[in-house]
C-alpha cells in the first residue's frame, strides 16, 4: 500500500481500510485524462513562473514517457497505490526525483478528479453521440427504402390504422435525434474548466485558469471553487440522457421481439444477430433485443445510485463522490455496447413485407377511413363512427373484413355506400391519403426523410 498523505499519521492504515478506501482498481481508467491534466497544469505552473524552464520540461518528459511506456504495455498501472493520481505522482517522482514533487503546487485531487472525470465524460458524450448518428443512418436507410411497405400501427397493441414501415421508423429517428440534442446541450453546459480549484477554496498561488482551460478546450474556467470540486451534475444528466436513450431502444427492442414472434412474423433477423437453444432445435432467438431491453435496468440503476449518493452532500467534497464512477463507467459502457450492437441487428434484419401487409388489410385498419368515407357523404362524423361500428360488429360475426363485403350487404346498413367505398377504404388509399404533416403517407414522408437528410449533414 502506498499513499500520498502519511505525514500527519503515526500509525500505518488498517489493509482493508486501504484496499475499501482506494479507488484505483476502477479510477485507472482515468489516466490518460490524469496525465493530460498534469501535463496541462505544469504548463501552466512554468507560464506564471512557479515551476522553473527545467523543471517544466523533465515534468513533461517523465509524464509523457508515463504515458507512453503504459500504453505500451512496458508499465503496468499498480494497484497498491490508492488512486490513479498517485499512482502518476508517485511514478513520476521515482522517476524524476524532486522536480516530480512539484508538479502538486496549487492542486489538489479534488480539482484534480473533478477535471478527470469531466474530461472522461466529455469524451464519452461525444462518442455516445457518434454511435446514435449511425444508428440514425440506419433508421434514414431503412425509411427510404420502405415507403410503401405498408404494416398496421398499434394503439394498446391492438391494431389500429395502417402506416408504412419508413413511417414507424421515422418515430424513432425522432426519438434518436432528441436523444442527440439532449448530449449536445449536456456538452455545452459541462465544458468549463474545475482545475484550479484546488480542495475547495480556490489557491494563492497566481495560477491562470483560463489558460488550463484554454489549453484543456474547454469554454472556460468554472466560477465557483467550492462548486468545482463539489459538483456532478453533468455526470447525473448524462445518466439521465443514457438512461432515455436505453428506454428507446428498449421500446424498439420490445417492438422486434414481437415482430419476430411466430405470431407476427414481420422480420426475420440475421443469423449473425441471434442465438438458438441448447434442447429446442427449432429456435431462433431475439437474444440480442432481449439483452438491450433487458441492460435498461442496470443503466437506470446508475442514475439512481448517483442521485442518491449526491443527496444530502454537504459540500464541498465528500469521498462519498468517489461512487460516482464505477457504476457511471458501467453504463457508459453498456449504451454504448447496446447502440452499435442494435444498430448491427437493424441492418441485418429482414422485412417480411408480404406479412406485414397482410397485417394490416385485417383487423379493420381501415375502419376510420370508412368512417371518413360516410362523413364525406354527408353523414356526421359521430353517426358514420356509429354506422361503421356496427358494420365491424356483422364482419366479426361473418368473420371477414369490410372491403369483402358486397354493396348489397353495405348498403343494408347504409344506403350511403356507393362503389367507390372500396377504393376509399384500400390500403393504399387509407396510408396514401394520409398527408398532413408528420403522416405516413409517402409524399410526405419524402419530405420528412429529407428534412432528416439535412439534419445529419449538418449535425
Ligand atoms: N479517489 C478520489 C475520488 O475518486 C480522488 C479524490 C480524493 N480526494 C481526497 N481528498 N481524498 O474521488
């Protein structure tokens, strides 16, 4: 065991202490972020003439060649240190004697882990965003291509008017899009500075803040010290944004997983994509669907362990805020495995359009139309729904649809019905006709997926 703070101690830390109260096992995925930092605040230290030239320089060096002989594999992170900021410290200094002693002038691992952290996340935000934009080429994709594939939309999962497949998606191009928004406001709003900081109250040492910030690309430096080291808040609404995007592919996973059913039978998904059963040689599962459905929990699961550690911190720091990480790094990892996993299995699926029409000729998709159809013959629209609710009450007992009844037998329940019924309640026509903005019907889904062609060019 190993520690940056035996000074003030006479006694050596109980093991299981040290091994409860160390952090590296998890935080040492922030040591390219730790380095950068480090590199960063020497920089710094050397502009406003606390470090010498010399020193500045063999500081860089001795964290550069940390850096490189790490990835390298030549060095491997040790885990008897307590976190990953000792760690570099103290490899630095066994590396570089006394000028490594100096690179903590002015900083504190308060500081110094609130940077970490907020550089780690911002990475992961942008990466999060890049795997939704290819998700989302894949929806565009598949809306293009499915214009007319023509399927029943759902209310309560019950059939309820017919829409097209480009339609159904382009729901979730919008959900996905929204989903990117929310990561590009969190961006902006966390892309201020916290070193300099130090513990809480800020440093006497003239450090420039708005250099470290500059150098680090950030906005600018923050402008509360006790704030900088005490908040997570960025961390929880990214939480709260991976939490909403697990939600929507969930609800997509569900929507698969019923269309692979063998009641529905829609799509059929690749091979690649699925998985079969160790005694039931006929089955080909959703797993992967299941799996992304299924992982929403555990993302959830971090939010909540976040917000609940977070309530109640009097601040500044507290090392409750050392639980902000491993569960957070965990659903980073699972979005981020669930986007590229989902968008493989999207690409890959097949549509079974001919069931998916078939689909949607029955169970009266077309009821409102028909509907419709009455009232544009006069009859008010509360009795056409009433005139047409009966009709669908004699198809359910004759077992068939409306367009398969003949004239005889529409004009029995109203002499409203004429010839042209047929044509105004075809598939077709119910999906086609539809053209209001937002609707399925194809002349305007061209000019919503264009739209959305913009959108990606641009964002
Ligand atoms: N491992 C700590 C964390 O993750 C680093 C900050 C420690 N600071 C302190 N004063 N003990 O939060």
């Amino acid at each position: 065991m190993a520690q940056l703070w035996g000074g003030r101690f006479t006694k050596q830390t109980d093991q299981l202490v040290f091994d409860f109260n160390a952090s590296i096992t998890f935080d040492k995925r922030l040591f390219h972020e730790d380095v950068t930092g480090s590199i960063v605040h020497a920089t710094m230290l050397a502009k406003q003439g606390i470090l010498t030239e010399e020193e500045r320089k063999s500081i860089i060096e001795g964290l550069t060649g940390i850096l490189e002989d790490v990835d390298a594999g030549k060095l491997t992170i040790d885990e008897t240190q307590e976190d990953i900021h000792s760690f570099v410290e103290a490899t630095l200094i066994d590396r570089i004697g006394d000028a490594g002693k100096k690179l903590h002038t002015g900083r504190s691992r308060n500081d110094q882990v609130a940077l970490d952290m907020r550089l780690y996340t911002r990475a992961r935000v942008a990466e999060t965003d890049g795997l939704l934009e290819k998700l989302l080429e894949a929806i565009l994709d598949t809306m293009e291509n499915n214009l007319e594939t023509y399927m029943p939309g759902f209310t309560h999962l019950q059939k309820a008017q017919p829409i097209t497949l480009a339609h159904h998606y382009g729901a979730y191009f919008e959900m996905f899009k929204r989903d990117r928004q929310r990561l590009a406001d969190i961006y902006k709003r966390m892309n201020y500075c916290p070193l300099g900081a130090g513990a809480l109250a800020g440093t006497t040492y003239p450090l420039d803040r708005e250099y470290t910030a500059k150098l680090l690309r950030f906005e600018g430096p923050t402008l509360n010290s006790i704030d900088s080291v005490a908040d997570r808040d960025y961390l929880i609404e990214f939480l709260s944004a991976l939490s909403t995007i697990m939600m929507h592919l969930s609800r997509f996973s569900e929507e698969i997983i019923i269309w692979n059913s063998n009641e529905y039978q829609f799509v059929e998904l690749d091979d690649a994509y699925s998985t079969g059963s160790s005694i039931m040689p006929q089955k080909k599962n959703p797993d992967i669907a299941e799996l992304v459905r299924g992982k929403t929990g555990r993302v959830y699961g971090a939010l909540m362990a976040l917000l609940t550690t977070m309530k109640g911190l009097p601040l500044a720091y507290n090392k409750d805020m050392q639980e902000d990480k491993e569960m957070a790094f965990d659903a980073m990892d699972t979005v981020a495995d669930c986007i590229a996993l989902f968008t493989g299995m999207i690409k890959t699926m097949k549509f079974r359009k001919d069931r998916m029409a078939k689909s949607a000729m029955n169970g009266f998709t077309n009821a409102t139309d028909a509907a419709d159809y009455l009232v544009g013959k006069g009859v008010p629209f509360r009795d056409a729904h009433g005139i047409i609710g009966r009709l669908v009450l004699y198809c359910i007992e004759k077992d068939t649809s409306i367009d398969a009844l003949s004239l005889e037998e529409l004009r029995s329940i109203s002499d409203k019905f004429d010839e042209d019924i047929y044509d105004a309640i075809s598939l077709k026509t119910c999906v086609e006709k539809r053209l209001t903005i937002g609707a399925p019907g194809a002349e305007m889904m061209k000019q919503v997926i264009e739209k959305n062609k913009e959108y990606l060019k641009t964002n």
